[in-house]
C-alpha cells in the first residue's frame, strides 16, 4: 500500500459552497480524515444541489466535492453542541472555514479562542473580501469574486459584454491559495510546534491571477487592458479559428511555430511574407492572418485542422464540450480524471453497480496518490463514531440526542 | 521579525512562461531561496513580454512573476552546464519545471536521475497534457487547457460562441495544484526523509474545476451543459444586469436575499408574487424577473445599485477594470495587493524611486506574513555568489565563462 501524504492528519471541513469543500476534497483524496462539520438541523446548503442520482436523489454536486470525509452534524447554538465543537477543535491539525467574516468569533470558534484551545491548529478561513480590511463585512460569492477582482472585465469579445468565466475561478483559485497555505503550514509546524492563520479571499485571489494585465497600467501610462475574446496578447497565431463544422484553437507560441504551420498548411511562403514575419507583425495583419489560415481551414473538419496541426508540432485543440472531456480516454481513462467512488453505506443503490462516478483529482503523485474511498454519507452519519473517538460515552450521546444537540 | 514559512528551503525554478514562474514566486514571497535557472545564451522567453518598464524596459510581466528570486544562467548542453546543474539539484528541496515531457530526461535531469543524486528532493513537473497517457507528447500552452479542458465550452453567451477566460486559468491551476502537492511533500518529508513526484497537467486541472458540470453529464441523462452567459444554474438573481450607465452583478443565492432586495427595490410584494416565490420559480420566470429589476435601476448607475443592494445585506458588485481594481483601497492597500519590490541592483532608475510596483500574494498569514525583497537581476546576475556557494572556485568560474558555460 502506497504511502498517503496526509495518513494521519485530522481536517476539520466546516464549509458550504463550493470553495472550501473543493479544498477539503483535496485533503480527503490526499489520505486525510476530514471531518464535514454542520449544522444538524439542515446539514449543507449544497446537499440541495442539483445535479442528483437518479437512483437516490443524493445530490452529485455535494458527493463530488465532499467524497471520503466523516459526516458530524451539531446545533452550535447549544453549549453542549460548543462543548463537541470544542472537543473536534482539540483533537485536529487543520480547521477550514468558509463563514462570513465574524460568524466564527459570535460561535466562540475564531482564531484567538481556537489557537488556544489547541496551539498546533491550523486555522484557514475562505471569504469574499478577507478578514480584515474596509470591505470585509461584505459577503461574496464567486461572481463578486469574478466581478470585483477585474476578471469579467479582461474576459468575452472586444464588442461584447463583461462575461464571467462558466468555471467558478473565484471559488477554486480561494481554495487552492489557502491550500498552498495549509501545506506550508503543517510543514512549518512541524519545525516550530506551531499551528497558523490563513486568511484567503476570493477577491485577492483573481487580482493575483490578473498579473500582466496589472502591470499593464503600471507600465502603459494606465492603460487599461480590456476583452480580447479568443486571442491573447502576446503571441500570433493564438487564437480560435472557423473550421467548415465548428472552431477550434491554435496557440503558436514562437516564429518556429508558425514556419510549422505555413508547412503544415502547404504554403511555406507565407514564412517569408512581410506581413507575417514576425509576433508582432502577424499580430498587426491579424485580419490577413485570418484570412489565409480560414482559405486553409474551409474545407475541413475541426478535428482534421487539429490533428494536422497538432502532427507538426504546433499546439492546436478542438473546444471540448463536457461529453468530450468525460469520453476522451486520455484524459478520463490515461489521467484518471473520470473515477469512481463507493456508494455511502446508507446508499447502497446509488450510482451503478454501487458506486458512484466524480472527478479525480489534478495532482498526480505516484509514489502517494490520490485514493477515494466512499462517498459520504448523510448528515451526521458519523456522529456516533466521531463523538465515541473524541470520549463522549453513550449516555452522553443519547441525551445529545433527546435535546437535539445532534442528530 | 517574524517567521517566513519557507526559510531555508531551497527551490530550482526551471521554468519559462507563467504557470511556473506563479508558482516560484510564491515561494519566493513565503521566503524560500528559490534559484531561477535559465538557458545563458537567451534567458527565459518571457524577459522579452511586454509591458516593460518605461525607464529600463525590463519585462515588468517577467518582473511580476520573478521578484525575489536570484538568478543562475547555464548552458546545459556542456558537460560543465550538466555539473553545475547536477550540484543544485544536490543542493535542493524542490525542482519546478515546465519543460515538454521527456526534455528533462534527455538533458540528464529526469525524476529518477536527480532522486538518485538526491532522494530528498521534491521534483514538479508542470505540463499541457501530463507525464503520462496518450496525450503526454503534445505541446499545450494555457489556451489549449481551456479549449480541451472544457472550459471554453462553458464560457460565454448562449447564442454567441466558446470563449476563453481572460485570465491563464489553466496555467494557475497548474501552478496552485504543484503548489499544494509541493507543500503536502515538504511536509510528509519531514516525517519520511524521503523526496517526492508531482506529475500536474494544465488540461486535468482544468477539469477538476469543472465539477458540477461534469456530474451533470453523468446523472441527467447525458445532459451536456452549455454556456449560460453571465447566469449561474443553482441561484435566482444571479447575474449582470443594466443600470443606466453600465452593467452591475447580484449574487442573491437565497430566497432571504431576494426578499432584501425586494424590499431594496421598494417593492415587498414581489415577495408574495408567484413568478417570484422560489429559486426554481424565479430561474422559470428569469425573463419578467429581469423587466423588474431592469425597471428599478433604469434611473440609477451601476455604483448607485450596488450601494444600495449592500446595504440591503445582499451580496452586489461592480464590475470592476483593471483601474478600478487597482485603485480601490480596500484591495490595493487594506488588502495588500499592490505592493513595491526594491528595483533590481543593476537597474537603480527602475521604477519609482527605486521601486518597481507588483501584485501581491493572495494569501494571507499575519504570523508568517508574505515579504517581497527585491526584483530579480539579468539573465545569470546571481552566477558568482550562487556557484561559490555550491563550492566552484573562482578559476573554474574563469574557465566556465571563457567556454561559454555560464555568462
């Protein structure tokens, strides 16, 4: 059995939405037990969340995300449901939290009180705006996150309107910034004994991912750098092109690219020619850059533009849609991207065959890979098994239960 | 002073492009020796990318990405480059590199020659397609991710075609995803001594980012989802729309927040109207629901809307430029994300004042906070101080210069 990188390190997952169970998916996948704490009254927002099993009703946007975590399910307004709050905060490396900022303090949970109750912690939150600062009051989603940040501003068609990008980039770069921060972290805590606070905001975290367009209007006498649709703008070729059935990309990064592709297109000439000698220049004559690569492309498919391209050594794709992805079997089977999971115990008719189909995850490591368990089960499935670990006897539980502390 | 997470690790940034150099320079910013290696006849590609700085015309998109690293240039293609090379390698924590698969081992640097050279070395590798699998020749720059990842598909307008993110969203999620298994290495390193393999692809993390969409194909009959333009699926208002000077977003992502807004609008009885009643109610009737809203910002501008949708306690934003990103002080200042690097050595008049103007590190850690030193040199700048340290003398310095072995 391949080792686990985090065999042994205890997640407490107290989040809703998309960004801070995305990241503690990444410390299940990574052989962590990650404990899904909520409310036990209505368990996680995204529970509701569409896409379901057909089978079971069991939403798949929710077991994507959470597959492999415990299930704890706690009235927090109860000082008995603090007391067991508490006792999962003593016992556990890392907390994430994705709560508005302030929520955390008013539960008695935030930074200062938690690193007390246990100086090893490693306290993440994940918010719209951060925790400090004019605008941390306010609460944000991923497409604040997307508008506020600049994204939507640099992203669809020079005619067109401000677009967000269809993937919640907001949400997913928060998650893997704090991500970066926690592994930094438990590496640190193992020199220094100590735990961390990680403050991420979905904000802050677009405004990084807008790098050169920022040292644009530093450095461009305040330029502002606005929609370019398909194209970038630092290379040429680099763009989406019309084939006869649908587009398609080609992403010429250098001249030696394009000298490929005038071969590949059976006109070497167009190597010499003045109007495309150089990035700039092609970039300049983009309408004739068009035009020459659409007389070559007319008469063929998309897929067959890209597999002559791609032959000489230029990078060029087809836009997959997501049936594409999923049944690509270099992406789905070679990368394990398409992976199976088992059913919850309490499921066992869900999915096919008793498991269920989700997303693998990115990071690749061989030599300690990503393994995915089961799905996770309902809310509080795992209440008694969790609160017998952390020392509450079965009369504690039962009278747990009869005031509705937990479910 | 405080504690800087990476202090004393050090890591060889072997990179060119962004995906790369993002992620070194967030080792850099958590205050690891992270040593850029370039080719000494050209530098990296992207010392050439606009926007240069006006008074020296050093890439400022080179600048943003490389700030406080120190710079080693090689020819790798001499036996003396390979030696140079072979120490660093043995002098090291981690190695990032972004070179094509298979580049690597021809040059003598592939993951198991440098884990023999040194088994506690973590060694990423960052790529279009992955180490592995059918695809793991092909080229793939950032575009080629978002085309064949899926995310163009889902990008865009309904009636209008697949659009690419403006930002690199494939190139940082690669970066990210290496990040967190980078970190997650360092840390099982500590308890293991042993190195690891990172294996990130830009197309698979790509993928993972598309979750929800993905499950949708697999439990509602094979439903491939499409673009939306500026509408989330799960939640009602949640989108752009028109004031009378420019287009605002609303995130309401529950029946609460539609109630506030109603009652921000001036108009309780929406609340009880039946278009109106639910999230599914409201995304049938998206069409009246947008005459209503359309017909209270008519008179008022974008600003104006959002100043009173957040009073109101529901999530708004403006959709922000590059400009207004950088001049809102909750962001550039409160939030630290315009922050100055001390120019480099050899270029005091970078810059203003000696400083030269960067985004800062989205995440956040008061105890360890991030620290930015100053910009990187020339290509090769830190060659003499980096090669003493690994133990060259200063005649076998003269002799790689007069062979051309380093500059």
């Amino acid at each position: 059995m391949a080792d686990r990188l985090m065999e042994g390190i205890r997640v407490l997952d107290f989040t809703d939405f998309l960004a801070g169970p995305y990241l503690g998916m990444y410390f299940a996948d990574m052989g962590a037990d990650v404990i899904k704490i909520e409310n036990c009254k209505t368990g996680n927002f995204t529970r509701n969340a569409r896409p379901k099993d057909p089978n079971t009703g069991i939403s798949m946007y929710w077991n994507n995300l959470n597959r492999g975590k415990r299930c704890v399910a706690i009235d927090l307004k109860t000082p008995e449901g603090k007391e067991i709050f508490a006792e999962l905060v003593k016992s556990a490396d890392v907390l994430i939290e994705n709560n508005r900022p302030g929520v955390m303090d008013r539960l008695g949970f935030g930074w200062e009180a938690c690193n007390e109750m246990n100086p090893r912690l490693i306290y993440a939150s994940i918010s719209g705006f951060g925790q400090t600062g004019r605008n941390a009051y306010k609460p944000g989603y991923d497409l604040i996150a997307q508008a506020q940040g600049g994204a939507m501003s640099v992203t669809g068609w020079p005619d067109g309107e401000a677009t967000r990008s269809g993937l919640a980039v907001g949400d997913m770069f928060g998650a893997l910034n704090a991500g970066v921060g926690i592994c930094a972290s438990l590496y640190k805590r193992e020199l220094t004994g100590k735990g961390n606070r990680i403050d991420v905001a979905l904000v802050d975290s677009i405004v990084s991912a807008m790098e050169a367009k920022i040292m644009t209007y530093f450095n461009e006498n305040h330029k502002i750098y606005g929609r370019w649709g398909n194209k970038y703008s630092a290379s040429s070729p680099y763009d989406s092109f019309y084939a006869k059935d649908t587009t398609f990309v080609i992403a010429s990064g250098t001249d030696k690219h394009w000298g490929l592709l005038c071969d590949a297109m059976g006109h070497p000439e167009y190597k010499e020619d003045p109007r495309f000698c150089d990035t700039e220049t092609r970039k300049k004559n983009d309408k004739y850059l068009r035009e020459v690569i659409h007389a070559w492309t007319a008469d063929k498919t998309a897929a067959e533009c890209v597999e002559i391209i791609d032959k000489a050594g230029v990078p060029a794709a087809r836009i997959y849609n997501v049936e594409d992805v999923v049944t690509d079997p270099g992406i789905a089977i070679d990368r394990e991207m398409i992976v199976k999971v088992k059913a919850p115990a309490a499921h066992p008719e869900a999915g096919e065959d008793g498991e269920l189909t989700v997303v693998g995850n990115p990071i690749k490591m061989p030599l300690t890979p990503m393994q995915y368990g089961q799905a996770a089960g309902d809310i509080g499935a795992d209440n008694t098994e969790i609160l017998k670990e952390l020392g509450f006897t079965d009369e504690q539980l039962a009278d747990f239960r009869e005031k509705k502390v937990i479910n």
